[in-house]
C-alpha cells in the first residue's frame, strides 16, 4: 500500500537515564505538529511517570470548559520510569489518559502490551495527542532510526484483530521481526457510540497472530476515531537487559527474582493466572455471593457453575508463555486459539481471541444471565475488534435488560430485540449493530447514563426506579463487583476519581473474602492508602498490583510496613532500589 508522508520529524537517539529519556513528543494530527517536548526535573520529582505526566500534560493542553470531541481534546499515553523493565514482573504497562465522552472529565486506563515499553525505549517519556486530522491517519516512531511521521491510512480494515496484524506486517518489512512491532487501534463501533476501548498490540511469534490487550475504559476509542486516527504504530529493536538503565541491576534482578518465585510457587494453589488468567475469579465471586447477576441484583446462582474458571481453563491454550511483556512471569493473558464465531461478519472464520478476563466474564456473563462460555468469547472477540469496553457493554446491556424485564422496553423500542434475560442472539446483535451504527444498539453505546435520560423523556420511565438499577456513578458503569454488602467498595467505586473502576477500588476482596478490613475505620483509611498504593503503581508503569494472590493479597501483608513517603520522588524509587527498601523488594 502506497502511503503518503504528510509530516515528518526526525530526532537524535539518545540512550534512556535511570528510567528517563526526559523529552515527550508532541503530535497534532490537525495541523500535522511534530515536536519534542522536554522533562524538567520538577515533573520527575512530582509527577514521576504514567498517569502523572499524562495529566500534568493534559493540564497544559486543555482548557477548563474542554470537551471530549474539541480539538484541543488530548490522548496522552505515558510510560513510567519503570516500564519496559525485564527483570521484574508485571513491568510492562503505560497508562492512557483523555477527557472521555462518558463522564467529562479524565479517565485513565492502565494497559499491557508492547507498546509503552517500544515508544518509551524509541526515545520519548509520554505521546500527547491534539487536534483532528482532515482524513484517516496513522502515526509512525521508528525507534531504530529516529523518525515520527504522520502518514494517510485508506486502509480498508479498521476493526482491530485485522488492522493490527496488517500494519504488523507492513512495518515490520518484508524480512523484519513482527515482534518488534507495536499497534494501538480501535475498531468499527467507535465511529458510533461511546462506550469503547483502544486496543494495544503484542505479537505473538508461537500463535503468529497480533494480540490485543485494551485501555479499556471511559471511551478512550471514541476519541481517537473522532480525531481521525486510525492507528498508532512504533517499531523498535533494540531491547537489552538494561535499556532501561537502571543504577542498581543487580538488585533490581535479585528483587524480580523473589517476585518470580512467589509466583512460581503460589500460582497453582492460588491465582492459577498461568492456567486461567483472572478469571480464576469467577467462581471466588458467586462463593461469596460478590458475583453480578442480572444487573447486579444477586450476587450468587447455581447457574454461574457454567462460568467456573474450569470452563474457561478447558478453552484456553495451555503450556503458550501468555506475558504481554518480557520477563512477565504471571503470565496471565489467557487465549482461546481458532474460535469460530456464530455470528456476525467474521462468523465461522477462525479467529485469536484473547482472554476472557474476569471483568468480561462477569460483565458479559453473569450480568447478563448468559451462562455459555462460548457466547461469552464470542462476545469479547467482537467487543475487542469492534473497540467496545467490555465492562460498559456487560453494565449497559444488563441495565436495558431490567429495562426490558419491567416494560420500560418492549420489541418495538428495541428494534425488534427480545432483550430477555440471557439473551446471548440479542446481545451479539446489540455489538453488531455498534459496529455498523444502526438500530437500538448505538442506544446501548451511548452508556447508561443517556439511557436512563432518553427513557425518561421518551418513555415515561420513572426517574427514581431508573436511578436505583442503572449502575453507573459520573457516567462511567460499575466494573462487575458486588458492592452492596461492602461499604469499602461502595466508597471506592464512587470515591474513584475517574468513576467506579476496580483499579482505585479494588477492596472487595480485602472486605468481604479476607475480612482484613473488618470496622469502620478500617474501611475508611482504606479508601485513602488503596488508592494511593495502586496510583503508585500507575505512576511507574507496572501492573497494578505483581504477585497478588487470591488467598494471601499483597496489600495486608504490605500494611504493617512502614508507612509510604510523603513525598514520592522517582530518584527515591529508581535510584535506591535496594533489599532494604520493602516498597520495592517486598522481602
């Protein structure tokens, strides 16, 4: 394919200084802007990294009355001092950080894959995107040589499991090594509704397929489609032990490795992330009747036995190394090889369809009272290649559901959908019909914020009954927790800065499995350390919590450690890493 260079910077390769290459880069896609941007050590000292730089650029960027679809919008993606590292685990993850449709305001989402590791060893601490294109684009780093291009993209595939593996291809070159290459993309459904997701791309050199990992919430792929990207692409191949320069290797090494060997030898007995992935969580869930059910009425059902982990276990290839990083021994991007779908465009073609996690097993399974796995991976396949958020579609089509159950919705106002309780033909029709920006589908895309406006202006819906079952708090839908009997994890979901998502709000497990937060108190200074704890994690480019397990969580055992800084300057957390050092080495 004959692509036009509509921009070009070129820049000097410059090695990266204890985590650093202190410079970002700068790209209008309106204006066709390039241009490097510089690091000041007061943003290091106060911002670290990840979702820091993202919002401390995103302060300069916008203005108070931005909205989601102005120019001045920006998608910031950042790469903290610890990303890319390939010692420890867990180390592979940047955070995305743009002004979402849903809610007005910031959403951040933490992502795997190998492009915050690529762009960051490229040269560039965060990517800060700004304006519309006039036609579809694609922005290229050459990590290799030096280079950013803004170039056309007429591709005719846009959903992500084909455009992905396409521009793999391509900019690998005829004789490169696909591995080298990184994508991000969305897919058909972001031109329509705004509950959608970017896709991150790894390639995987066993299955010789592109897979997909998703910044998953707020509509980050509403966003990028409405500026007119078509995707983001890095090449880089240079990777060493110590690209990322850090002052201390040998104890960085040693440190991963007790982290390696907890997970070595906990897994099994614990998370079985090697077997299954964080769906392990499935059947912890209905145990403790934490599961969402039918729009998170119930929290338990003998039925939910068709979703127990072993259900996905036996879908899954097993014995793959399932790392969306290097050196990531937890292993837990879990895979189902040559699934044909029933439905749909790609119906009976064999496709790679990554995961499903726990939060689409739930969302798309038991929220909806869909009970077969395999309509649940058909599900994800198409939320992922669509770039639908699979946690706001699970929550938003749960909430038409009951909409449905109570004659707020009948066939006629949905098209001709029977919405009925496990449904699994109706909700494929509902992503469908997102993908192609028809019907009462691009309804549900809106999110359930708008649907209970436009039932209530519409229909004649009561406003009250509407607000008690439509689970969402700033717009953002519930991620799939029951929080009901857990004042920890109402508070966090609504607390949330972004709105209710586990990654600042995770405390259920600690609540209602573990009991390890058992009074008032307890609660309540949780809602202050768990989100800083998992902002920490945000702030270096890391998983948000590496060798966490099921029976003995991290976080209690981290509690009775002395009490986290003050300040969290990185030269602290990068430079003194050390045995003695529990933040880091957790001996």
């Amino acid at each position: 394919m004959q692509r036009k260079v509509l921009a070009e910077y070129r820049y000097d390769l410059k090695p990266i200084v204890r985590g650093y290459n202190k410079r970002t880069l700068y790209v209008n896609v309106g204006d066709k802007q390039i241009k490097e941007k510089p690091v000041s050590d007061m943003m290091i000292d106060k911002f670290v990294g990840g979702k820091g730089f993202d919002l401390y650029l995103m302060w300069h960027g916008v203005k108070d009355n931005t909205k989601w679809n102005d120019p001045e919008n920006e998608i910031c993606i950042s790469f903290g001092p610890l990303c890319g590292n390939t010692s420890y685990p867990g180390s592979g993850k940047s955070i995305v950080t743009t002004i979402s449709p849903l809610t007005g305001i910031p959403v951040d989402c933490n992502v795997g894959g190998h492009f915050g590791p690529y762009a960051k060893f490229a040269g560039f601490d965060a990517l800060e995107l700004q304006g519309k294109a006039e036609e579809d684009v694609i922005v290229y780093i050459d990590g290799d040589k030096g280079i950013v291009q803004i170039l056309s993209a007429p591709d005719e595939a846009i959903n992500s499991h084909i455009l992905a593996e396409e521009l793999h291809q391509e900019f690998a070159g005829e004789k490169g090594n696909l591995q080298h290459v990184s994508v991000v993309s969305t897919g058909e459904a972001a031109n329509n509704v705004l509950i959608t997701c970017l896709n991150f791309s790894f390639w995987d050199k066993r299955r010789k397929v592109a897979r997909l990992k998703q910044a998953g919430r707020g509509g980050t792929g509403t966003v990028f489609r409405d500026k007119g990207i078509k995707a983001l692409v890095v090449k880089y191949s240079g990777l060493k032990v110590d690209t990322n320069d850090p002052v201390d290797l040998p104890t960085l090494q040693k440190t991963g490795l007790k982290l390696h060997k907890e997970i070595e030898a906990g897994d099994d007995d614990q998370c079985r992330m090697h077997q299954v992935g964080t769906a392990h969580l499935m059947e912890i869930m209905n145990d403790y009747d934490l599961l969402p059910i039918r729009n998170f009425k119930y929290g338990q059902m003998p039925e939910a036995e068709g979703l127990h982990s072993r259900e996905f276990t036996a879908l899954f290839t097993q014995g793959m190394a399932d790392g969306c990083w290097y050196g990531c021994s937890l292993s837990c991007c879990k895979a189902v090889d040559n699934f044909k779908p029933r439905t749909g465009p790609y119906k009976g073609q064999p496709v790679c369809v990554d995961g499903p996690e726990y939060e689409t097993a739930a969302g798309c399974g038991s929220n909806i009272a869909i009970w077969n796995p395999k309509d649940v991976v058909e599900i994800n396949f198409y939320c992922d290649t669509y770039g639908v958020d699979t946690i706001s579609f699970g929550t938003s089509v749960a909430f038409a559901m009951e909409c449905y159950e109570n004659g707020i919705l009948n066939k006629e106002r949905t098209g001709g959908l029977d919405l009925s309780w496990g449904n699994a033909d109706a909700a494929l029709e509902l992503l469908h019909q997102m993908a192609r920006g028809e019907g009462f589908g691009v309804t549900v895309g809106q999110g359930v914020r708008r649907m209970k406006k436009l039932f209530v202006e519409q229909y004649g819906a009561d406003p009250k009954f509407l607000q008690d079952i439509g689970m969402e708090a700033k717009g953002l839908e519930y991620s799939q927790y029951m929080s009901k009997e857990s004042l920890a994890q109402q508070g966090g979901y609504t607390l949330a800065l972004k709105g209710p998502q586990h990654d600042e709000a995770w405390l259920i497990f600690m609540d209602m499995v573990n009991n390890h937060i058992p009074t008032f108190k307890d609660k309540a200074e949780a809602l202050h350390y768990f989100p800083m704890f998992r902002t920490w994690f945000g702030l270096q480019g890391c998983v948000n919590c590496p060798g966490t397990t099921s029976n003995q969580p991290i976080m209690p055992r981290l509690m009775n450690r002395p009490k986290f800084p003050n300040t969290c300057k990185t030269t602290w957390i990068s430079t003194k890493l050390s045995p003695e050092n529990p933040w880091i080495s957790m001996n």
